[in-house]
C-alpha cells in the first residue's frame, strides 16, 4: 500500500477536483499493474492499473488508496464497476471516500460482486497523500500550505526590503517542487508590487506544472491572476485541492488569524539580519497559552545549509 501511495503522491497538483490516487496490482508476489489519477483527473489509477495488467489482474490482489468510485461519469466509466468486472481475488482499500455519491457504495458493489475487500490499510497515510481532495469534500475548501522563508531570527528581508536571496538553491528547488504539487498559489498585493513574482516552476521537465495564480487584493487581479478578497473566500475556487500562499507577512498572517492554514513549511537559513522585515505581522495571538498545541512537527530536512521545518494544524 505504501508503493500505491507513493504513485498518487506522483499526481498531487495535478488531478482536482478529483483525489489523486495510487493503484497497484499483485499476482504471485509480482506486480502486474501500476496506476495512478492522470492529469485532470482521468482516467483513474485504477483504470490504468487494470490496463497495464490485463488478464493477469484476474485473481489478483489489488491495492488502492481510496474506495473505487460508485459514480457513473460522462468521462468514464466507475471504477468499482471495472474492478468487479476484473474479477480480482481481493481489494484492499486505504482510506473510504467522503464523497456522497461514492461513500460506501464503493465497496458495497465490490462485495456484492463477490469480492473480499479490505479496509484502513495505511489510512492516515493515505489522507495525508490526498489532503487537498479530503479538505475539499469534507471542509468545502482547498487543502492550505503556508511557506514561510526565514533568517534564524525570524526574518524574511532586510529593512530595505531586500528578500533575495535569504535561502540557497537547493532549499528554493524543493520551494519549486512544492509548487508543482499544488494547484494555486497566492500572494499578496505588497509581494506582487514589490517583487513581480512569476510563481511558476523553474524546474527543467517540470515547467508545464506551474499552478494557477491567485492575488489576495482589494483591487482587480491582473491579467493571467486570479482575485481573492480575503482569506475566507478560498472556498469559492473551483477545481483547486491544494492551495499554496507564499507571501508577504501581512498575507501571511491573514491567513494564520483565520485558522485557514494547515501545513507550514519554514525554510530557515543560517543567517541574523536583525532589524528587518518580520516574517509574520499579528495572528490574533493574545496570551502564550493560546499558542500551544496548535502545530505538530511532521518533518525536519536539510538542505543545502538551509534547514525546512514541517508543521502540520492539529485539528
């Protein structure tokens, strides 16, 4: 099930509105289909694995990341129809599906075909791999990552406004691959008048991922962005999973006053600056107690000289 995550992993950013999941098909301890959601959300990991596999996923065991579809669609067929039709000797499902048209019915259909179907294999992995898709259905709103780029006293330019460059190359290449993963970035409008930020991918082959780009402003977005008033309005985007803000401070903090972020990523350089620019203006923070308890370390890499920090909103 970890190999069938790691395949949806491939997709995220890349599929919404639908989930980006992860197929894998097993007969006599070989793999005979690998799938995973394609771009723009068809055809599903389960419908390329059973393609790769042909045959030999009769009498099989399947391993995917979340319940087959129920739902008939213009694009496709259900993929819980295709899996019965495939006669696998056995299914086993990572998370359940919290969309209505599926939620159970999914493999509701697999055991009334006869299949032994398994459940909640690798299941918080498996959500955590699909967390723009789960934020979206059950919260009505985009999965909301908060990329921070900092000095070791909190700062992400100097008084001047210089920003670039507090980090090094490799720290701003897994900024870009974050990019690539997600299907909006937004900034506010000092970042944009400031910096003219492009926010696209600069990274060789993964240039055509670059996300749709949005603008937290009081004024009309320029062409080629697209407009946010506030924070709260995030659930209005359509076909948007995973949301990525990036800046400045004050958009920063909006969203962080709202409780609307939940993963941080703090790139932290090995550098003081002193009197600057700090990272973030005021979260509505009023007493220490209230700060506690609210993120979760989830990771600590290096790179390059710079440090990145993963926190994720317990909620």
């Amino acid at each position: 099930m970890e190999a069938a995550i790691a395949l949806g992993d491939r997709a995220r950013g890349r599929t919404a509105p639908n989930p980006n999941v992860g197929c894998l098909i097993v007969r006599d301890d070989a793999v005979v289909g690998r799938g995973w959601t394609a771009d723009g959300g068809r055809p599903h990991a389960e419908a390329m694995a059973l393609a790769e596999a042909g045959e030999a996923a009769r009498g099989a065991h399947i391993y995917v990341t979340l319940e087959p579809c129920a739902h008939v669609s213009v694009r496709g067929p259900a993929c819980a129809t295709l899996l019965a039709e495939a006669e696998p000797a056995r299914v086993i499902v990572a998370a359940g599906d919290p969309d209505p048209r599926t939620n159970g019915l999914g493999i509701e259909r697999l055991e009334a075909a006869g299949m032994k179907v398994e459940t909640g294999l690798c299941r918080d992995e498996a959500e955590v791999s699909m967390a723009g898709f789960f934020s979206r259905v059950r919260r009505g709103r985009p999965f909301v990552t908060l990329k921070l780029a900092m000095s070791i006293d909190g700062k992400i330019a100097l008084p001047s406004g210089e920003s670039r460059w507090i980090t090094g190359e490799e720290a701003r290449t897994h900024a870009h691959l974050e990019r690539a993963r997600t299907d909006m970035i937004l900034v506010g409008r000092g970042t944009y008048d400031a910096d003219a930020p492009r926010l696209d991918v600069r990274i060789e082959g993964l240039e055509k991922y670059s996300p749709r780009r949005a603008l937290l402003t009081r004024d009309e977005a320029p062409e080629g962005w697209e407009r946010l008033g506030t924070p709260d309005e995030i659930a209005r985007f359509e076909g948007v999973n995973d949301l990525l803000v990036e800046g400045g401070a004050e958009t920063a903090a909006a969203f962080l006053a709202a409780d609307l972020v939940d993963r941080l990523l703090v790139y932290r350089a090995p550098i003081l600056i002193g009197e600057g620019l700090a990272a973030l203006g005021a979260i509505g923070v009023d007493a220490l107690s209230g700060a506690h308890g609210r993120w979760r370390p989830a990771d600590t890499r290096q790179l390059g000289s710079d440090t990145l920090q993963v926190y994720e909103r317990t909620r």
